[in-house]
C-alpha cells in the first residue's frame, strides 16, 4: 500500500469490548477537561464602596498589577436623582482599596450611566460613560496615574448598551445603541492629529444592534448583536475591517425561532470565533446556545445548548487557552439574583455560583481576565443593591495548563476533533513533546489521501489548526497525526452538511 492510502481495520466482531472502550474514554475525557481547569474558590467579597446607593461598575488593570475600580454613586434629590463616577485603586489584587476618589465633583443634577473602562499600552487608562436624562451625553477621560483629564464629549445623543475595547495598537473603540440602532467612533491615540472619528451607523439603512465586540490580531472587530422586529430578534454577526474602515458583513448566526434575548462574542487565540446567544421570551425561560467558526469560515457550527437557563442579556465571555469557554452572567430565577460563572466546551458544561445573598440583587458587574503563562485571573466588580447598595470586588485564578517546562506532554497525543460532528469547519488538536517533523493528514473511508493539513516541523507543546470541509461531501473522515516519519494515531470524524 503507497504513502497515500491509510489502512483502516474495521473490526465488528467487538462491539462490546469496542462500547466498553468507547465509554471509559468519553468519562477520561470530561475528566481531563474539568482536571486540567483545576480551580481554587472564588476569593471572599471584599467591599470596594461605602454604604450608599450605588450604580453601573467597571473594572481594569495596568501591566503592573494595579486594578481600577470604577462605580456610580447616586444621591436622591426631590427633582431626582443625580450622579457621579466614582474610583479606587487596589496595589495587592484586590485585598485592599484606596480611599474612594470623586472624579466628577461637579455633577449635582444630572444622573450617570453606564461606565466603561480598558488599559492602554502606557499603561493609561481609559473610560467613557453616559451622563443625563432623555438626552444622555456620552463622555471620555483619561487617568494618566496622576490626574484625571477634564470631560470630552464624544457624542451629545445615545440611548443605552454602550460598548468599550481597545486593539493592540491603542486604537481605542466605543459603540453605543440609539432608537434600535448601533453608532460607533475610534480614536487613535497614537494619532496626535485625531481624535474621536464622527459617530456612524454601523449600518447606513438598517437598523442592527451590536451587544459585544472582539477584536482579533489585526484589529478588525467580530461583534454579535441583534436584528430585526423588536417582538423577534435575531443573533446577528458583523465583521469591521480595520483597514478600509468599514463594516463590510452583516450576517444570521443561526435560525433560531425565538426571540434573541441578549449575545457575547470572544475570539480564542487559535483564532476562532465563539458566540453565546439567550433564545427565548424571557431571561428566565430561555434556552442558551453555544456557536463557534474560524473567522475565514462562512458557516457557523450547528448550535449546542449548555442546558442554561438563568442568562442576563449583558453577559461577558472569554475563551482560554484551551478553548474552554467561561460565561459570566446574572441569575434572576426566582429571584434568587446570584453572579454566576458557566464554563466548558461541547457538552460539557459546569456553572458555579460567585456570589449570592438574598436580601440583595445584582443589577450590575463587570469582568476583566489576566492571562498568565499557566493560568488565567478573572477580576469581578458587582453592585449589590437593596435597602442600600455597595460595590463588591472577587477574584478567581484559574489553571489553564499551558505547556511549560514543567508540564510538557509526556507523550504525543491526538485530541478529538471539535466540534464532532461538524458543518463546515472543525478544529483538531494535538500536543507532541519534543520538536519534531508533524504531518496531519485527512482521509476518506476507502482509505484515499483527501488533504494535507500540517506538515512542517513544530516545536513542543499543544497545536491547533482548523479543518474545512467546504469542498467535500457530507461523511465520515479520518485524521491521521505522523510525527517524525511515524504515524501516531488516527481518529474519526463525522462532516454534516
């Protein structure tokens, strides 16, 4: 037999022995995926904000460790409430916080809304907010580690569902929804002769909401949003390419048939998309749906419920290194109002509770992640609101068992294709555990060479690379990893078109 043709021995006369096996590898591997997340407790709450009637938090950190806690605190007067922004700074991962400073004294009759907050390269930060009543004005300043810059008006009209980010070249972006419609402005900071660009639909005629954005390694924009009626939204993709400045992809995620009720989108370092989408008609009765597709793909994979019902439309969500996905969102069943945290991959899914309290609700948080060489932290900054109010502060550092010196394969292995079955695209996985010459290849069931996937040298560790079946027929496949000139393993796979 040549190069060219795998040798594929199909034994039935095992079934049971072949079932057996079957079983004790699915159970190692929902082992392995919740053994190599090993994660210590979420830290104690830690209050961050005296005892008052408090708002919208935000939270970020510089490259030295310093976190910057951001909420709104509100005074009621009989013509209303009005509102200022309020910040503290923590130099020991959120034990301790410095003495809460008022960088807006001069607000006393109009409410604040909205904080958001990011970390340039300078290690500047940043933040925008919304300040008002029917005609909110959205505001920027910066913190330069000394002094707070006075307020910029970047636009005079908004509504709600503001959005933040910066790319990796301090491009700094924001995005705001008004009458059911996304307008959106940058400012390059590198850019002395800029500033905030003019505020533009995302769409000249259509009217699209953007509810989360990622930004990938060129610094184009992946967001998730919904479209059309009101009463039946949709989950809609859109695509911003940095270099032409403009959105140029407009397109359904999947033919859900319910409402939309809120999205998340995060991008993974091996530079696949993954969207988390409520369907459903109330943020207690949904269904939560996990997609996923590499950014060159067309298709989307086949939607995966994670058999979690309890989403908030302002979810937050990150993929680590090993593609497992960390959802963060707010549980109103029941009124039980606990800030909860899902994560897995596939169909495997675990949710922990961070914090809870009944005699308290939790209107308002946000989530920043710290990636390290072997694991990750998340911070978390939440409003806790009833008789009165406070900002709470949690953290968490999860192991996400990157190989280093210390944990490099002992051995070479070939993971299972996800997702499996598969529409289009699905990515397989790998680690080896020496530099080394690696061939991926695909075959059919007659054992015919269909596609070379790798075939380069590597260096140790895990690899991943995403394999599209655009131009094949609907089937089963088999992937086979060679290292060094022998043939480790060979796996199979199930394309649906």
């Amino acid at each position: 037999m040549n190069s060219t043709i795998l040798n594929i021995n199909l034994t039935y006369n095992k079934e049971p022995e072949m079932k057996n096996k079957i079983l004790t590898l699915a159970f190692l591997i929902f082992s392995l995926l919740f053994s190599a997340h090993a994660q210590t407790g979420w830290s104690d709450p830690v209050t961050v904000s005296g005892l008052y009637w408090c708002g919208e938090s935000a939270i970020t950190y510089d490259s030295n460790g310093v976190l910057y806690a951001f909420w709104k605190k509100s005074i009621d007067l009989e013509i209303g409430y009005y509102g200022t922004v309020y910040f503290s700074k923590s130099f020991n991962g959120g034990l301790n916080w410095s003495s809460p400073v008022n960088i807006t004294p001069d607000y006393n009759e109009v409410p604040v809304w909205e904080i958001r907050a990011v970390t340039d390269s300078n290690n500047n930060i940043h933040i925008i907010y919304a300040k008002g009543l029917e005609n909110k004005v959205l505001i920027y300043k910066k913190y330069d580690g000394i002094s707070w810059t006075d307020d910029n008006v970047i636009n005079i009209s908004l509504a709600n569902n503001m959005r933040f980010g910066i790319d990796n070249s301090d491009r700094l972006f924001a995005a705001w929804t008004l009458s059911s419609t996304t307008y959106y402005t940058y400012y390059d900071l590198n850019n002395d002769s800029l500033f905030w660009s003019d505020p533009k639909k995302i769409h000249p005629s259509e009217d699209y909401i953007l509810e989360g954005f990622a930004l990938d390694k060129e610094s184009n924009l992946h967001a998730v949003g919904a479209y059309g009626e009101v009463d039946s939204y949709r989950p809609y993709y859109y695509f911003y390419n940095k270099i032409i400045e403009q959105w140029t992809i407009f397109e359904e995620i999947a033919d859900y048939q319910e409402k939309t009720l809120g999205c998340a989108i995060a991008l993974s370092q091996f530079d696949s998309l993954y969207t988390n989408t409520a369907v459903g008609y109330s943020m207690i009765e949904n269904n939560d749906f996990q997609n996923n597709k590499y950014i060159q793909d067309s298709t989307w994979s086949i939607p995966v419920n994670i058999n979690s019902k309890n989403n908030w439309w302002n979810r937050k969500m990150f993929v680590d290194s090993k593609n497992i996905i960390h959802i963060f969102e707010v549980n109103d069943e029941n009124d039980i109002h606990s800030l909860n945290h899902t994560y897995g991959k596939g169909t495997s899914w675990q949710t922990e509770t961070i914090h809870t309290d009944p005699d308290y609700y939790i209107p308002w948080f946000d989530v920043k992640r710290k990636v390290f060489n072997d694991y990750d932290e998340y911070y978390v900054l939440y409003g806790k609101s009833g008789a009165y109010s406070r900002i709470n502060f949690q953290t968490k550092r999860i192991s996400t068992g990157i190989e280093n010196s210390e944990n490099i394969p002992e051995s070479t292995i070939l993971y299972q294709n996800y997702p499996n079955p598969f529409n289009n695209s699905t990515e397989i996985s790998y680690s080896i555990n020496k530099s080394s010459i690696v061939k991926v290849s695909i075959f059919n069931t007659k054992g015919e060479f269909v596609q070379s996937l790798v075939n380069k040298k590597q260096n140790k560790g895990q690899h991943s690379i995403v394999f599209n079946a655009d131009n094949l027929n609907s089937g089963i496949y088999y992937y086979q990893l060679e290292v060094d000139g022998v043939v480790k393993e060979t796996k199979k796979m199930l394309f649906l078109k």
